[in-house]
C-alpha cells in the first residue's frame, strides 16, 4: 500500500476523528501487521485490491499464532476503520469486509473499585503542592464524572464553568458533552488552581492537567497515578482510570440511576455500551434482595 495512504488515514484519525496517541497507535501497528502479510504471502502491495478471503487468511495465521478472539477483534476492527476511510474519501466502493462477522469472544467482567477502596485511595493523597493537589483532582474528576482518560487529558480551562459547577468534556468523535460536578469537585479545582499557576508553563498552558515541567500531562503518566493511589488498597487485578470509570457507573446504577442518565453522562452512543455496567449493579441487587427477602430469612433462622 502506498505510503501516503497510510499518511492519510492517520491524519483523518487524529484531525477528523479526534482519536488518542495511543489508539492512532494501535491502528498503526495493525495496519502494518495486515500490510506486511499482504506483501509477503500475496506478493501484493495495494490494500484496495485485497480480497475477503485474504483478509480470512491473516485472521487464521493470527488465531495460530495463539492471538486471543478479542485481540483479533480489535485488530480487524482497526482494518473496518482504514477500509471505511477508503470509502469516505472515494477511493474503494465495496469495503472487503462488509460481510464479516466478529470472532466470539466470553465478555469479562471489570470488577470496579468498591466505594470504600475509592475513599481510601483518596486519603492516601496528602493534597499538599502541585502534584499531589493535581493527582487529587484526577482521582475525584475520575470518579466524580466517568470521563474517559483521553478526556480528562484534554479538558482545557476554558472547559470548566466553576461558577455553575459544569464541565465540558470532548469524547469520541469530537461529540461534546456537559457534565455536572460536585462542590467537592469544584473546591478541589479551585485548590489546585493557585498551585498551576506556580508552575511554569509551556505550549500546554490551555490544558487543565499540566506536568511539574509545565507540558500537558499523557496517558502513561495518568495511568501510573491512578495505579500508585490504589495498589496495596484494592486487590482487582486491574488498577486502572478505566476502572474508576466503571465504578462511577455500577455505583450510579447501585443507587438507583436510570440506565438512560448513566449513558449521557458516559457518552455512550447507545445503551448497548451502557448495558454492561448493569451485570455489576445486579450482583449487588441481588446481594441485597437476598439480605432482605422474608424468604430467604426464615432459610436463615
């Protein structure tokens, strides 16, 4: 495939599309990985040509080489992005793939932070300096909102209405969303805001979430942060900004939120991506049904 055609496709995703670092990324290293079994077993060079049953072939190669169904999933998903650029820009008609169907994967349950683990965590920072204020921010904004990592690394301050206690979030898609905050929120942005005005700024002085060195902050950095706060309080396996996007949502639903109100406030496109965050708040349903049905007391006694 002509290089331009790689180059091209990689500004969409970032200009138009607005995707993260690290999922232009991914779709780099997937697209090179298709690429380079083209070339090598089809001797051919222009991904437009590609037929299905090629594109079947690598998918075949990769379930020999032991890739996961869900791994295999994402990377033929990056293939259905590149292929639905080539239409959009008239280059293809018929996408290779129009036809295909998903690899069946078992979905696993992220288990979120429990509300006590949450708590903790946030005891753990001491909110002393720039650092500590900011990583407080982060943790609270995490919790507080649901926005994705991507999300909170780019709110800028032009994006926060103290006054009114909103903020705007930028999601996938460039869609805009508004998202309220708690007081407490608020008085934590308002405590961090005097120690980042200490700090010597740079290019990324629009950017809301800044290094020690003045530069907007970046995934790994996020990552670490929220990782550090809850290793040694919560025993999940997986520590992660994401997963105090699941516990904003589950803990939502535990406490009677409507299905339809978590949605917006996620940013989801539809309910289906809501649903999954209902098979943590059932767990705990049907704890407390089971506590508190007279029938299963008298088992009980």
């Amino acid at each position: 495939m002509p290089q331009d055609q790689h180059e091209r496709f990689f500004e969409y995703l970032e200009l138009e599309k607005n995707n993260s670092i690290h999922t232009i990324t991914a779709y780099k290293a997937d697209l090179l990985s298709f690429s380079d079994f083209i070339a090598t077993t089809y001797k051919q060079e222009d991904l437009k040509e590609v037929n299905y049953s090629q594109v079947r072939s690598w998918i075949v190669q990769l379930v020999e080489e032991g890739l996961s169904s869900n791994s295999i999933n994402r990377k033929v998903s990056s293939l259905k992005a590149f292929y639905r650029f080539l239409q959009k820009t008239k280059q293809l008609e018929v996408s290779p793939l129009t036809k295909h169907r998903a690899l069946k994967t078992s979905r696993k349950l992220q288990v979120p932070f429990s509300e006590a683990e949450v708590n903790q965590a946030l005891l753990r920072i001491s909110a002393e300096g720039f650092e500590e204020i900011r990583n407080k921010l982060m943790v609270e904004l995490f919790y507080s909102t649901g926005i994705r990592r991507s999300e909170l690394i780019g709110i800028k301050l032009q994006d926060l209405d103290l006054s009114s206690g909103i903020l705007k979030v930028k999601g996938k898609g460039s869609n805009e969303r508004f998202i309220p905050l708690l007081p407490s929120v608020v008085g934590t942005v308002r405590d961090y805001l005097p120690e980042r005005e200490g700090v010597e700024k740079g290019i990324s002085e629009e950017y809301l979430f800044l290094t020690a060195a003045g530069v907007k902050i970046y995934d790994s950095l996020v990552y670490r942060t929220i990782n550090n706060y809850f290793r040694g309080i919560s025993s999940k396996l997986k520590k992660s900004p994401h997963i105090l996007r699941h516990s904003f949502a589950t803990h939502l639903l535990n406490q009677g939120a409507h299905l339809n109100a978590v949605k917006e406030l996620l940013g989801h496109s539809s309910l289906a991506a809501t649903q999954v965050y209902t098979h943590n708040s059932m767990a705990e349903l049907n704890k407390v049904y089971k506590n508190a049905h007279p029938r299963n007391k008298k088992k009980g006694s």
